[in-house]
C-alpha cells in the first residue's frame, strides 16, 4: 500500500469519526431544546359574554357582577360588562356598545326594561341571546332568571299587615324608572292589603339611600301618625330606617325586599322588621350557565327559578353568613 493511499484513508477515517460526532452533538442539543420550550399557554374559547347591569352601588350589584365573572373565568370564557349607574339612558347606550362589538351573548339586569326594548331587540335581530335577570316584557329574551318579584311583594305585604295587626297608615317606596320588577313587587304588595284596614297614605319615588330617606322624612312631616312602610330594594330599606331612627319612631313598622349587608344590621337592630332575601352571587352564576348553555348549542331554558329566603331577626345573622360571608357585629 502506498503512502499516499494510507494518507488518504487516515483523513476518511478522521472525517468519519468527526462526522458521527457532530450528529449525536446536533441531537443531544435538539433534545435539549424541546425539553426547554416553555409550556404551551391555555386557550380560552372563542366567546365574548356582555353583561349590562343596572348599577354597582349597593350589594346586590357587586356580588351579583363578581360570581358572573367567577362562572365565567372558570369555563375560559371572555366577557365585558358595564355599568348603567342606574340610568336609562346610559343603559340604552351600553347595550348598544355590546351589540356594536358583537357579543356573543348579552346578560341585562335593567333599569328601565320598557326604555330599552328597542336596543335589546336590535341585539336579538343580530341573532345575539337575551338572557334577563328579571321579567323584560317586551323584549326578545332568550332565558329570563326569575327573581319571583311579585310573591316577594306579595309576602313582604303579608309581613307588614300581620305586624301592624291589619290597620294604619302605610307609605310605599318606588323607583323613579319604570322597572317591571318592581311594578311586579308593587302589585304582590297590594295584593297582600287587600282586605285590611292598611291605608297607602303616600307612594314615593327615589333610588338612592338620601333620596328614599328624604322622601320618608317628607311622608312623616304630613302623616306624623304613618305606622308602616313597604320598601321594596335595598337602599329604600336603609333610607327608610335612617328615617325612621333620625324620629326616635321606633313604632313605624317597616318591611321590603333585598338583604345588603347593611339591611340584615339594621333587622339585627330591631330597626327593619322583615325582609324577602334575593341571592345576588346565585343570580350571577345562573345568568352566566344559561348564556353558556345557549352558546354550547344546548336546549335553552325558557326561564330559571332563583332562590329566596324570608329575612327576620331571628335568622339575620344566618343570613349574613350564607349571603355576604361576613359576622354582623
């Protein structure tokens, strides 16, 4: 063999050798670099849910808001929501900025359901779902979260009448807004007099906690013989009793609808006589399931039945812990 030929075979070799060694480098660092990649990011479907609430000032609002989003966090599912501030105008805007973006559902609590047919129907043309936390006659609702207004009014009248012995001069507490829900509470309330001795001296009509205590001082100064008063959502409750409490009238029976937190203190107190408890963090997850429901391609529920509980005295503290997670002091 000549030297030439060996020289020649000794770089083969060489080269051989270089090149195995390099493929195994190439795939150890491959190895490495996949087992390095970071994990993949977890998808969340393709849905956007709205929800147009009436207002965020007292409990009902906040808790009802926070388990929608809670629901819908859980099942990766995106939403917007917006605040009416309990005005009719804007609410009419914010569904149309839902509808703008195409939402894929839309929830509304209103505050004035016959202000915003129109708008809720023009979502519904587009083929959005309606899902409403309360009656909205007029609108084209998909699946309506009953809050049974009229058999809350209904009983929160047979409260005040029982209280009162069935006679004296009463006082109602209203929204300033056409709101069936609470036309329907109206109409349960009157139901529950009829047949008594109560007389309805004065209707008012305020939303805000100062607003509905003003319009009780009023009532007082031209009835200073009023002994009940029917006030049918929270804050009219504690503008009632601030009222009530600011007169030393410790005679003046009061009943209603909604448990804010501070509502169950002022029944602890002996200042609130009886409440109809709605589930605000209930009605939330409900509203949420039955927009995800409908989005599934599932059967839609006409309407969903949300609970309630009598609040007295006797079971405040209860209340407090089952509704809002907190001791009253």
């Amino acid at each position: 063999m000549s030297a030439r030929f060996k020289i020649l075979m000794a770089v083969a070799v060489a080269l051989v050798v270089a090149g195995a060694a390099l493929g195994l480098t190439l795939m150890n660092r491959s190895d490495t670099l996949e087992v390095q990649q970071p994990p993949p990011v977890e998808a969340r479907l393709p849905w956007l849910i709205g929800l147009s609430l009436h207002m965020t000032t007292d409990d009902y609002g906040v808790y009802m808001s926070k388990a929608f989003q809670e629901t819908l966090d859980a099942a990766k599912v995106d939403y917007i929501i917006t605040d009416a501030q309990h005005r009719g105008e804007k609410q009419k805007e914010d569904i149309e900025r839902h509808t703008a973006r195409r939402v894929d559902a839309l929830v509304i609590v209103p505050t004035d359901d016959q202000l915003i047919t129109q708008e809720t129907n023009k979502a519904a043309d587009l083929g959005i779902p309606i899902v409403a936390v309360t009656a909205m006659p007029g609108s084209r609702v998909t699946t309506t979260i009953l809050g049974r207004d009229r058999d809350n009014g209904l009983d929160a009248g047979r409260l005040l009448a029982q209280k009162l012995g069935g006679k004296g001069k009463v006082m109602v507490l209203n929204t300033p807004t056409d709101l069936t829900r609470l036309n329907l509470r109206l109409e349960g309330f009157r139901e529950a007099i009829q047949g008594t001795a109560l007389e309805v001296v004065a209707t008012k009509r305020s939303v805000s906690k100062e607003g509905c205590m003003a319009a009780v001082e009023e009532v007082l100064r031209e009835h200073p013989d009023l002994q009940g008063i029917f006030a049918p959502f929270g804050t009219a409750l504690i503008g009632s009793a601030s009222a009530v409490r600011a007169r030393d009238r410790k005679d003046i029976v009061i009943t209603g609808i909604d448990a804010d937190f501070e509502v169950l203190k002022l029944i602890q107190e002996g200042r609130v006589a009886a409440t109809l408890a709605q589930y605000p963090s209930e009605h939330g997850r409900l509203a949420a399931q039955a927009a995800l429901r409908i989005l599934r391609g599932e059967p839609p529920m006409p309407s969903v039945d949300a609970p309630f509980q009598v609040v007295t005295q006797e079971n405040a503290a209860a209340m407090a812990r089952e509704l809002w997670g907190r001791e009253l002091p």
